[in-house]
C-alpha cells in the first residue's frame, strides 16, 4: 500500500499573505512542517505541493521536495487532486502547510490500515478545545461527532449548544486529512452547496452529498497559523520548547 503525504503551501493567504515563508526560529514555517512530517516513516513520499516560486526556492534551498501546481485552486482539496492526478498514490495525506507544531503521532492516527478503492475514504483529524478564546474564535473550525467517529456537521461557530447538558467537549479541527482518489476526484467534480458558502468550510461538501467522513481524536498541541497572533503564539512554544 503506498500513501504519500503532501504539505499544501499558498502565499497569497488573505489574512496573512506569505505565511509559509514566515520565520520561526530561524527556519520557515514550512520548513517545520515539512521535518515534522518526514518523520513518519510509514510515508513513501513527502512533497510540498505550492503555486509560487518564492515557496518553490526555499524548499528547494533546504532540500524539499516540491511540486509546482496551477495558481487557480480554490481551496486546499483542489490543489491535493492535482497532485493526484501527477502521482499514483492507495491514501493521500494532506498536512496543512501552517502547522508548524503538527505531532507526527497524530499523524499516524489517521493513516489507513488497509486499501478501499472502491468508496470514497475521508479521515481527519480533531482536538478537545479547552481554551474558551479559541472555541469562539471564528477561524478554528469546529464539529459535531457522532459514533465511530462519524462527523455530523461543522461550523465556525461553537456547536453543539449547552441547552440541555454542559457534559460534552467542543472539539476542533486540526488540519491532518487523509483522501483516497476516489474522495479527491469526487470533491473537485461536485459542485460548493449552499451550506459550504455560507460557513466556508471545505469538507461541508461531502456531507452535503450525504458522503460520511470521519475525524480521529488526536492529543496535540498543534495550533494553525492562521494570524500574527497565532504566530507569536507557536515561536513561543517553539522556544520554550528548545529552552
């Protein structure tokens, strides 16, 4: 079974533009990525998969592998099929390029246990929210989970509402999924629902089509660069850390 793992890389982030470039303790923030990854010794291939030059010379300047994609995707998922299309892969992994902190072990929570060709497979990864401002922060996707894993549904808002209990967990995605093709071609080939603009949330695609996918829980302390202040946020941890 082959499964390769592909880091998404984008400059033009609209609320903060030329992140992967951004330096953490002397390295790029892809370049954490991308080491981090690499140690998961299930991978066949680790690959940086970016539409800029800029990001194309820093990989190849710290000897990472990265193949140059069209500039017209509109989200990550995209992007991940183009790769698809490019190199045979049983499982592709998608690591978000802004996670500098991503655990390899959590990594390998996802990673599947056999081949299945002939369904669409999705798994992802998801965290117990535990600090009050990042479950309101619009930015940090959250999700109802159901049985098996089962996602019901997501949204940029804290859900489920603590009407009748307040014994649950809020739960957070983090940004490890794993695809077969299957998933990949059938994402890229279907059209955004209403419900996926409205919370602008990739994944809401598959559920909308009454497609199951499923989140592992993971124990990380990974936190997605999404702002400066996410940034300030992962150097400190990065240097408490190296202390």
């Amino acid at each position: 079974m082959k499964i390769i793992a592909i880091i998404p890389a984008r400059y033009a982030s609209t609320r903060f533009p030329g992140k992967p470039l951004v330096d953490i303790c002397g390295k790029p923030m892809i370049w954490w990525v991308y080491n981090r990854v690499s140690s998961v010794e299930e991978f066949d291939d680790v690959v940086v998969a970016t539409d800029d030059e800029r990001i194309e010379k820093v990989c190849k300047e710290y000897d990472m592998k990265v193949i140059m994609t069209h500039n017209n995707h509109p989200n990550h998922i995209s992007r991940i099929q183009e790769v698809s299309d490019k190199i045979q892969s049983d499982y592709y992994i998608c690591v978000n390029g802004d996670e500098p902190l991503i655990d390899p072990i959590s990594v390998k929570r996802i990673l599947p246990k056999e081949k299945n060709n002939d369904e669409i497979v999705f798994v992802g990864a998801r965290r117990k929210l535990t600090n009050p401002a990042e479950t309101i922060d619009s930015a940090n996707i959250k999700m109802v989970i159901g049985e098996n894993n089962l996602c019901m549904y997501m949204s940029r808002t804290p859900i489920p509402y603590p009407k009748g209990t307040l014994f649950f967990d809020y739960w957070k995605y983090v940004g490890i999924e794993c695809f077969n093709k299957k998933a990949l071609d059938f994402f890229v080939n279907t059209k955004m629902g209403n419900i996926e603009k409205v919370e602008d949330i990739d994944h809401i695609r598959f559920l909308e089509n009454g497609i199951k996918i499923y989140f592992k829980e993971v124990e990380s302390e990974s936190l997605s660069v999404d702002t400066p202040k996410d940034l300030e946020k992962v150097i400190k941890i990065i240097e408490e850390k190296n202390e």
